[in-house]
C-alpha cells in the first residue's frame, strides 16, 4: 500500500518511512482485532454445543434391543426356598434360539443336578425378552435394565423385589458350541444334507458331516420308505456355530449318538 500523493510531496524521507510503518501497523492491529473476534465467536458455538449435549440435557430415551445386542452368554443365580444353588447360564443364539444350563442343588445335601433346555426368544416391546416355556417359568419373561442386564419378570409382567436377585448378567464367555445334551426330534435326508426339526422349539437345524451323522444316514436310508420321509429321532450331540458359504452364521446339530429312529412316533401335538 503507498502513501497519499500529497504525503509524497511534502515529507522528508525519513517522515515518508514513518508514514508506512504507522500505515503497517493499523493494518496488522486490525487484522489481530478481526482475527480474535472470529476466534471469540467459535469458541462461543463450540461451548454452546457442549452444553447441548452435555449429559445434565440429553434425556435418554426408551432402550431399544436389536437381535444382534440381545445374542451373547447371560449368567446369574435366582433365588429358591428348597434348594442352595440355582444358577443359570444362558446362550441367546443367532435364529432366535437360547440354550439353557442350569445348575441345581437341594437344601439338605445331595449333589447337583444338571439340566439343559434348548428354546426360542423374542424381542418384545423394544426391551424386553419373551421366551417359550420351560425351566425357566414362571420367569418367561425378561427386561433389559441396561444393554447388559437383563431382569426377570414376574408372570404380570412386573418387577420382583428385591430385583437384584432375578438377574444374569452379560459376559465375555464364547458361544461357539453348546454342551452335549438330549433332544428328540423329526429327521430327514434330502439329497445328501440332512435336517433335523427339534420337537419343542419346531426349528429346523441343517445336520453336521460328522461319523455319528453317517450311521443316522445309513439308518434312515434302511427305515425310511417315501421320499423326504421325516422320521421320529432321539439322540444326543449339541448346537454348534457354523459359517455358511454365503459367511452367514448359522446353528448346526452335531450328532454324537443315536438312540431310537422310529417312523410311527412323532412330536408331540401343541
């Protein structure tokens, strides 16, 4: 920037020199005054959205559970006037199907006593757990208190109190298999892959390859008499996780033994 024409003129050198250091100055406090207003302002903004989202004015919202939240290992131990231990441990799998190990030992001595159970849940109400009946009755149903608490619910729907003592808890223990348990259902052998319908959940459960599955297939194929005949089965073996070729998890029945396959029986009517 040069200094006015009539300044030109009329100063001397060293006033000419003067001249512009005054003219850099204003210009560089201007700058600084514009440059610390701007900064002045954002600093405002960005309090002003910290306090907008600070945790006293963000009002939480009803919890909402999608499958993929509710899968996992749950535990905890529910009170009982006869017994000493009642402990449960649950896998809430992926196809809405749980698996139940509970631990059970009577006031008195005895030993304990374990009990598997295979299910079917459901996320009702956003939050809540709605399982099929069984051991776990009267405490069919279940409420998130948190995304890793759930509490068991009375038959009304409603809270016991003391709460604290009808709860499992969320865990960090894998799921890839189940134990080793019972479970009687409809097989069939359909080019090569066979299914098995398990009785009290109705769910359809692709069959391992496994030496244990050969001899079911030898014996369906000596028992059976129509094509996609399905035949009545108890045996024992176990859910396991496996990947499909699409890389979709799903439940595989791993047989272990066989103990009847008869074609006159069936599940039981619901």
């Amino acid at each position: 920037m040069e200094c006015p024409l009539f300044f030109k003129m009329v100063l001397k050198k060293e006033e000419y020199i003067m001249c512009f250091r005054l003219l850099f100055i204003g210009m560089l406090s201007l700058l600084i005054v514009v440059t610390s207003c701007k900064s002045k302002k954002k600093t405002e903004e960005e309090e002003a959205q910290k306090e907008m989202v600070s945790p006293e004015n963000m009002k939480e919202g009803p919890l909402v559970m999608s499958n993929e939240d509710v899968m996992g290992v749950y535990e905890g131990d529910f009170p009982c006037d006869d017994c000493v231990l009642d402990h449960y441990l649950i896998q809430f799998r992926v196809g809405q199907i749980y698996f139940l190990e509970r631990v059970y030992q009577k006031s008195g001595g005895g030993g304990k006593e374990m009990m598997y159970e295979i299910g079917h849940w459901s996320i009702k109400d956003g939050n809540k757990l709605q399982l099929t009946k069984g051991m776990l009755a009267p405490f069919e149903q279940f409420e998130f208190v948190d995304r890793k608490t759930l509490q068991a619910l009375n038959s009304e729907g409603m809270m016991e109190i003391p709460k604290e003592e009808n709860q499992l808890v969320k865990g960090f223990k894998k799921m890839d298999s189940t134990p080793s348990f019972s479970m009687d259902g409809m097989y069939v052998l359909v080019t090569d892959d066979g299914w098995f319908e398990e009785c009290k959940t109705g769910h359809r459960f692709p069959v391992a390859k496994t030496e244990a599955n050969d001899k079911l297939e030898k014996m369906y194929n000596r028992k059976h008499k129509e094509p996609s005949e399905k035949l009545f089965v108890k045996m024992k073996g176990y859910l396991k996780s496996q990947p499909t070729q699409e890389n979709e998890i799903i439940n595989v029945i791993v047989v272990e033994q066989v103990m009847s396959m008869d074609k006159k029986s069936g599940c039981p009517q619901k």
